[in-house]
C-alpha cells in the first residue's frame, strides 16, 4: 500500500489570496483545498497574514469558517509598502512625493520578480514553505494565481527538494484577458512560465480558449495544460432553498450581482429597466437589485450614485456587496436574474455558474464573443438581448418575465427542472475532483 | 485654538474623517452609520487672512464655495490638527482623505502617540475594527515582525511557540550602553538615541516576546550577506550532516536586489534599519544561538546604533557586534566570501590578469580598495575562527580556513555527458561582468558562434532556482578568466557534470587537496582552449565528467558542516 492511500498526501496549498480574503479570487481556493480533504489529503495553506486583510485590503473572516478545520493555515506577514495605508509609517520621501516614492518602489520591487506589490512576499514565502517541508515533509505543492509570486514558492520546493507541483492560473500571467494582448512584464515572464511549465506536474487554466493560447506559446509543455474551470459553490448556494411559491403582494426582484465598476453599464441597465417596467403592470411594483461591490474597496463612485438616485422611483436599489455567506439568500430573493459583464473570448467570468444554478430565468447583454456565452448557451432560461441596446435589454427582461410567469404551468416546470439540473453539472466540484484525482493518480502511480 | 470641535471623552475612540472639502450627503451618512466610536467630520478651511486655519463641522461650514486649502497652507494646519488631537483623552483614528489632509496629519502625530492616521476611509474603518478587537494604537502601528519559525509553529507545524524575556530601559545605564544587549536567553534595550517611532516600535515587544525554540545543543545562526545563497546552503548543510547542531541564516538585502535567494530569515536592509525589526531578529534567532557567523564583516544587529538608519553595511557596526556577542559567551566567527576582503592590489600581485587597475576600472578598483581596507581594519585584532569562501581568499586572510562552496541537490540531478552533441553549448553567466572579464569573453564566444563553431549562451540575472536547470542543458561553462577564484557557478557546474573553463593560478590549484578539474582560461588562451575543446570532445568530456565526484567531495555540503563545525569548536 503507498503511502497515499494510507493517510494521504501532505498538499501545500499556496495562495496569498486566501480567506479572509474577499476579492473573487478566494473562492476557487478554498473550493481547491475543501476538495483536498474530501479525498483524503492532509492540506497546509501558505497565505498572507490576517493584517494583510484586517488592514490593507479588507476581508471577511466569515470566510474563515469555509476553511476545513483539518488545514492547518500558514500565515506570512506581507511587507505593505506602497499599500500601507497608516500615514504614520509613511517615509518623509512618501509624504512628500507619494507618486514618486510610489514609482520607485514599483521599480525596485520588480528587479527579482517580474509582479509589482507581490514581489515582495516571494523571499518570505519561499522560507515558510522550506521550513514547513523540514517540519512535515510536502508531497505535493498546489499554487495558484494571481498573485503569480506563489509560483515561485512551487518552483522553490520543486527545485531545491523535489516536489512536484501543480500550478493553477485563474487568470494569465502571461496575458491580457480582456484584450489578449500581452502583460506589461511578458518579456520577463515568459523565461519564468516556460521553466515553471517545464517543470509542473500540470497548469490550469480557466477556461479551454486560454488553454489553447498557452498550448500554442508553450507547444513543447501542451501535454499538461488542462482546462479547469470553475463553477458555482454549493457551500455558498443552496439551490434547493429557493421558495417555489412568492409571497402574495410582493413585488418581482430582478437581481444583477457582481461588481460595480466603471465597466458595468449601470445606466443601460437601469433605462432598460425603466423601459421594461413601462411595458408590463406585473412590474409595477419590482425592483431592480444591484448586489456587489461598488467601484475599488467599497468607495461609491459619483456615477452609481447618482444613477442610483436618479432611477430610485423605478425601483432601482443599489445593495453594496453582500457577505459570500448570505449571497445564497440573495439568490432566493430573486425572481429573474441579469447577467451584464464585460468579457471576451477568454473570459468566463465566475458569476455565471452561480447564475445557472439557481433555476431562475437569466436576462443577458453580452459581447458576442464573451466565454460565458459557452456556459449560458444551454441554459433553457437563458434570455439573451437580441441586441446591445436599452430596447434590446428592455425586451429580454419581458421575456424573461414571460418565462418566469409561465412558471407554474406545466412546460414551465421542466423547463425549471432541466435548468436546475443544467446548473447542478457546473459546481467547482463537478470542475476540480476529476483534474486533483487525475494529479494524484500520476503521483502514485 | 482655531476650531470650536470638541475632542473625545476618555477611552473613547473618535473617529474623524478629515479633508480640505465641503463633505457630501454620502460621507456624513457613513460617518454616522458608524459604530463603536464618536464620528466627526472635519474641514481644514482658511480664513480670508490667507494664514488662519481653522477645523470646522459640517454644520458650521460657511456657505459658498471654501476657500481652498493648498500646500501652503500645511504647516499651519498640521498645527490646527495637532492642538485639537492632542486634547484627545483617548485613541484617535484619523482618516486623512486628501493630500493637504495627508500632509498636515502625518506632520502633527510625530509627536503624538494616540492617533492613527489612514490614508482613507475604508482603512481607517478597518482600524477601528481592529481596536474593537483588542488592538491599542501601538500594536495597530507597530505590529509583531516577519518570523518564520512562529508563522509555521502557529499553524500547529513543528515545536510550539515560547517566550523570552525583552527588557526597555529597565534600570540604570550609561549613554554608552548598547541599545541591544543579548543575553543567555533575554533581551536587553535602552531607548537613548532612538527616534520617537523607534523607542514604540520597541516599548510595544517589552515584557515577554515569542519565538521558536530549537531542539539542539548547539544552534547555529550565519548572516547577513547570503552572497550567492551561500549563507542559507551552509546553515542547510549544517542542519542535514552535522549531528548536535542546527542552523539558520538571517539575509539582509536592498529592496532593489536583481536575485532572490533562499534564506531562512530574509529582511530588506529598510526592514532591517528599524531598531524593532532587528530586536524581532534578535528574538527569533540571536538569542537562542549558542554559535554565530558573521558574513562579509557585516553587522547582524548594530548594537550601537539604534537609529532608524543603521547602515547594513557598516564594518565597525560589525565588528561592534562581533565583539559584544563573544562578551555574551556565544561562539563567533568570521567568514568572507569575496570582494569584500579581495584587495585589488593584491589581486593584482598575484595574476598578470587581474581586473583591478586598468584604464576602465580604475574607479571600481579604487571603491575595492577602500572598502576592503575598512574590513582589514575592522577585522584586526580578532582572534576567533575565520573563514573563507574559496581558495584564493587566503592570500588575503592567511589566518582564515577555507569553508567549501555548497550546492543544492538539484545541481547534482543525473545528466547527460557534455560535449556528445554535434555543436557545444557554452555559457558565461558574469554575476559582475568585470571581475569575471566578460569583455574578453564575450568577443570571442560571440564570434566563434557566429562561425558556427558553438553555441553561445550569455546568460545575465538569471533566477537562481532555474541555474540548475539551464546549466544541465549546456556543455561549457566559462565561469572567470581574470580573477583567479573558484566561484559558486563553477561548483554548480562541476555538479552537473559540465565542463568549467576558468583562471585558477597555480598556487590556488594547489590549495585543493585532489586536483580540481577545471580547464584553464585566461584572456590569452579562451579562444585556443575553446578550439581543443571542439576538436578533442571525448578528452573534455571526461574532465567534466570528473567535476561531478570533486563536487560531491567538495561541494555537496557534508565538507562545509565538518568545517564549520569543528571551527567553531576551536
């Protein structure tokens, strides 16, 4: 019997963007690790300090509570810097000129590693980690990206004890998403990803069009790229909570959740609304939700704001974000939901597997090359705009509507089983137990 | 007083979102959404004077457009501030929302110890928070330093968290006391001569500070240099072969470093500066060492100097430290790696081909020169252990032994022969071109690869996890021409089994105990040594082969703990 099937394997886990965390980016990993234990493994987490969130860039310890109390979590204090937002640790050189300090930092942080702000936790997390595998010998080293410095925690381990590891990029290192054009630092990445993938047991990608541009920049290294892709989180989205039956005398909710930024088309979104919600009686009383949060850490920015204001009377409401645990809640408040985000080919975007797991009808604006497109197209509720226009939206949202009254009949039904049943082959789960079983086959066998 | 705000009752905390502006409806609704604190919202205004400034509520704004408030006007406002923060009876947690805010804050709480000041709301929130949880002012302000070995002990990995003893300005003492002195197993500071946001950084780790015990007699602690990860592979080594002992390494490097090597302790030398940082340092890994190497002549703690700018490179802060942690009963040696105890005009005694004085090095000779004389300085009269890297430091430290070069185990992965392929792969990877005479190298690897002859690989700030890797896939390494040293990449080289081209003078050679099989190069002869290279593989290739079995002997760590280990028992 090896040694794996007797008690598992020790898996390092490195991501600095772990819980408490809260930008997107923690959910993947904490669904990675959750799927680890489930098969056996005994997880050590490598991530940032608990200052780091508490501090500089804000999380939500409820998130701790998803950790599986197994795991044993390393904490690496990360050197703030340019992010230290005390202005008594502030240098007389940062209060001064913070964008020429700024600048410099910059500069000189990225002479060793090619990754601004991060570049400076890969010293620190190299050591925890080489100390962790003297302490507890590591089987296996599992990183994820971005950031890209745990990479090199991976490739740290990999070369001075010889662990095999396992990379999963969220994102791309190498490119632009959302332009395909290249990083800034590609010169400087490229000899780092193409000595990582030569090395990797696999690398992840999100989705199978960033797969396929790596596997033609790295031909050599295509045999261990794999699409991984994400998927919606049933510790976060209980799909059977949703009531069947609405509270007589309460209004239609059409839900939008995600990000409110500058890329979101808030204000076709609520003309679109204002339209629609003259079209119909039944949405008289409804209100059109927006749940996420609102421009960079929270700040509102003068423009939602004021459409907010504006469209108030229409039954626009702007939620801010809502705590990962409550957003299941969020989910069965609703009665339609509205899927507009901006993307491209290479981009999926997270939200939309928790869109098709709740059964509900989704209204749609999208780019046509968008990637959610791949999961939404067959979806049987999906209402896509016919085309990007606040008639076009106003339109979907009727459809929607339509679908969503015809509910109760009979065709109406299927329809809602054969989406929640669409929506539960998505889950991260149904994504990440096949690619971990498939890496630990290799290392055993 | 120029403003009409009241402060905050005692253990209150207050909360105060301040800018130069007219605040809109959305931040007097946050401000008063929040909980656990009094909220205020103040405007720095100027008067018509140009020159009063006063703090001002929303509800006694005048009406209008305010006069702007600019970077003029921010010594008179970080005064305002200041008078009113100080009547503060307790914490205060400031965000300053715009630059004049910023300015005029960070100037008024040098002198104040109650107050935090964020950069903007959303922190400055957070603070609170953490205040909520139990955090004082100083504790949000000066938190714990980067520890490894508690990082990893506080997941539950490896031997449990303990505690030593950290005393600040206990008792009498004479201004000429260290403002660090390590004990058995405490720690002793005295504040005098320290800033203001030094003497907190230190007052906050008084009383008991937690740290990692090792399980081992003797414990072992080399730093700060690291050159070339030297440091972090000689205190692995000591942990894998020498029985009784363990051994960390503590590197200290300037945030602009090209390489990043392994250590177990890594500090920036601005991390490092701060007087709390190196008294973290002192309880992670001084305090418990019954033996210390100190690198390159250069400081591990500073001692004397509890400045924020204690100069990481400072040979009397060095020898400062050497002398008060032989006082303290802990074995201390010296070791040096290179350039810094390398005197040029030695070197250039020695070889014809010396790098130092010529036409083009002259200012970098003269640099050489003064600071290897402040290490001779700062060195005599030590009469410790002393070590060096390589052989021919010894003509410059003849009292010193010589403490092999450790490489990793992935230098010695099986690989296959060099020189087998049709066209040799030859690279020169120059850490500091000038003392490697990469401008002789370079002309003639350039054009023998132009005419086809090899393949030349010029490889410059390489990443040191991939050198193990890139050096399997060539078959020549031309590691120095002109200095007459035995480097780090030449030890790796042999590892893998590569062919090392280099100047190593005779009596260097000599000073090997088996003879080290590395081809000699000089500027003079690369070209010919290169050609029968070409034209005699086979022989060559039985040469490199050889440098895997020296490595092993020499390099693979198990000489370096016997060495350092029986030093240090000497």
């Amino acid at each position: 019997m090896t040694r794996a099937e007797e008690r598992g394997l020790h898996v390092l886990y490195v991501a600095w963007g772990f819980a408490p965390h809260q930008g997107p980016g923690v959910y993947r990993p904490l669904a990675t690790v959750a799927e680890l234990v489930r098969q056996g493994h005994r997880v050590t987490v490598l991530t940032a300090d608990l200052a780091t969130f508490d501090l500089v860039v804000g999380g939500d310890r409820s998130l701790l509570d998803d950790v599986p109390e197994s795991v044993r979590v390393v904490r690496v204090a990360m050197a703030p810097r340019q992010r230290d937002p005390l202005v008594n640790r502030w240098s007389a050189a940062r209060i001064a000129d913070p964008k020429v300090w700024g600048a410099a930092v910059n500069k000189e942080q990225v002479q060793a590693f090619p990754e601004y702000v991060y570049a400076t936790w890969q010293p620190r997390a190299e050591a925890a980690a080489t100390r962790i595998h003297e302490l507890d010998p590591v089987d296996l080293v599992i990183a994820t990206g971005n950031p890209y410095v745990d990479f090199s925690v991976a490739l740290r381990l990999h070369v001075d004890h010889g662990i095999p590891y396992v990379l999963d990029d969220r994102d791309s290192w190498l490119l632009d998403v959302y332009t395909g054009e290249p990083s800034p630092f590609a010169e400087r990445i490229l000899p780092w990803l193409e000595f990582a993938l030569s090395q990797a047991v696999s690398m992840w990608f999100v989705n199978e069009p960033i797969a396929a541009w790596h596997r033609q920049c790295f031909p050599q290294h295509a045999d261990r790229i794999r699409v991984v892709e994400n998927g919606w989180d049933p510790r976060f989205l209980d799909v059977g909570s949703r009531p069947s039956r609405r509270d007589p005398g309460r209004g239609l909710v059409y839900t939008f959740v995600g990000t409110v930024n500058k890329d979101l088309p808030l204000r076709l979104l609520a003309e679109a609304w204002r339209l629609a919600r003259t079209r119909s009686p039944l949405l008289a009383g409804a209100e059109l939700r927006v749940v996420g949060q609102s421009g960079h850490r929270d700040r509102l920015t003068p423009d939602p704001v004021a459409i907010a204001a504006e469209f108030a009377a229409d039954g626009l409401v702007l939620t801010g974000r809502v705590p990962k645990h409550r957003i299941g809640q969020v989910y069965a408040d609703s009665d339609v939901l509205v899927f507009l985000k901006e993307g491209s080919a290479m981009v999926t975007s997270g939200k939309v597997y928790e869109y098709v797991a709740t059964g509900l009808p989704i209204v749609s604006v999208l780019e046509p090359e968008h990637d959610a497109r791949r999961v939404l197209s067959g979806y049987p509720r999906w209402h896509d705009a016919v085309e990007h226009s606040v008639e076009g939206l106003a339109q979907a949202m009727l459809v929607a509507l339509d679908d969503h009254e015809s509910a109760d009949q009979e065709d109406g039904a299927e329809r809602y089983a054969a989406a929640v049943a669409y929506g539960a082959a998505r889950s991260r789960e149904a994504a990440l137990r096949p690619a971990l079983q498939d890496v630990f086959a290799g290392l055993v066998s | 007083m120029t403003s009409a705000v009241l402060a905050s009752d005692a253990g209150e905390v207050w909360l105060v979102y301040l800018s130069c502006r007219r605040p809109e409806q959305a931040t007097v609704a946050k401000v008063g959404l929040v909980e656990g604190a009094r909220g205020s919202i103040l405007t720095l205004v100027v008067d018509q004077d140009d020159s009063t400034i006063r703090l001002l509520e929303p509800q006694d704004l005048p009406p209008g457009e305010l006069t702007e408030v600019g970077t003029g006007h921010v010594k008179q406002a970080a005064v305002t501030v200041g008078e009113l923060l100080a009547q503060a009876a307790g914490p205060v947690v400031l965000a300053a929302v715009d630059r004049v805010a910023q300015l005029a804050s960070w100037e008024a709480v040098k002198e104040l110890d109650h107050v935090v000041v964020a950069s903007a709301w959303d922190p400055a929130v957070r603070v609170l928070a953490m205040m909520a949880a139990g955090a004082d002012v100083q504790e949000v302000l000066h938190p714990p330093g980067f520890s490894v070995a508690l990082n990893v002990a506080d997941a539950g990995i490896g031997p449990a968290g303990s505690q030593t003893l950290v005393t600040v300005d206990h008792g009498p003492a004479s201004p000429d006391t260290p403002w660090l002195t390590v004990g058995d197993q405490a720690l002793e500071v005295r504040t005098h001569g320290m800033s203001r946001w030094g003497v907190r950084a230190v007052a906050v780790r008084a009383g008991r500070s937690r740290r990692v015990i090792e399980d081992a007699p003797r414990q072992l602690l080399l730093g700060p240099a690291n050159y070339a990860g030297q440091g972090g592979e000689w205190a692995r080594a000591v942990r894998e072969h020498a029985p009784g002992w363990t051994a960390r390494n503590m590197h200290v490097v300037t945030p602009s470093a090209v390489l990043v090597f392994g250590a177990d302790l890594p500090l920036t030398s601005v991390e490092w500066a701060e007087p709390g940082t190196r008294l973290d340092l002192a309880v992670e890994l001084v305090v418990g060492a019954t033996d210390i190497v100190v690198e390159a002549m250069r400081p591990l703690l500073a001692v004397r100097d509890g400045s924020d700018a204690a100069n990481t490179t400072d040979q009397q802060r060095a020898r400062e430290d050497v002398d008060a942690l032989r006082a303290s009963g802990r074995n201390v040696a010296l070791l040096f790696h290179g350039s810094e105890v390398r005197r040029p005009r030695e070197n250039a005694r020695l070889t014809p081909w010396s790098p130092f004085y010529r036409q083009e090095t002259r200012a970098l000779t003269a640099a050489l020169e003064r600071k290897t004389e402040m290490v001779h300085e700062a060195l005599a009269g030590f009469d410790g252990p002393v070590l060096v890297s390589t052989p021919d430091l010894l003509d410059h430290v003849p009292a010193a032994a010589w403490l092999p070069i450790v490489v990793g185990p992935a230098s010695f992965l099986p690989t296959p022969p060099a020189l087998t392929g049709r066209r040799p792969i030859v690279a020169h990877a120059p850490s500091s071109g000038w003392l490697k005479g990469s401008e002789w190298v370079d002309p003639v690897l350039q054009r023998m690869d132009r005419e086809g002859l090899l393949t030349y690989r010029r490889l410059q700030n390489l990443p040191p996890s991939m050198v193990p890797s890139l050096l399997r896939e060539v078959d020549v390494v031309v590691d120095q021409v002109v200095l007459g040293n035995p480097g780090v990449l030449a030890a790796q080289a042999m590892a893998a089994g590569r062919l090392v081209l280099a100047h190593l003078p005779e009596r260097v050679r000599r000073r090997f105990p088996d003879p080290p099989p590395v081809v000699e190069a000089t500027p003079a002869t690369i070209e010919s040594v290169l050609l029968s290279v070409i034209e005699n593989p086979e022989h060559y290739s039985q040469i490199a082969a050889r440098g895997v079995g020296f490595a092993r002997k020499y390099h693979d760590g198990r000489m370096s703990a016997r060495i350092l280990t029986e030093a240090l028992d000497s």
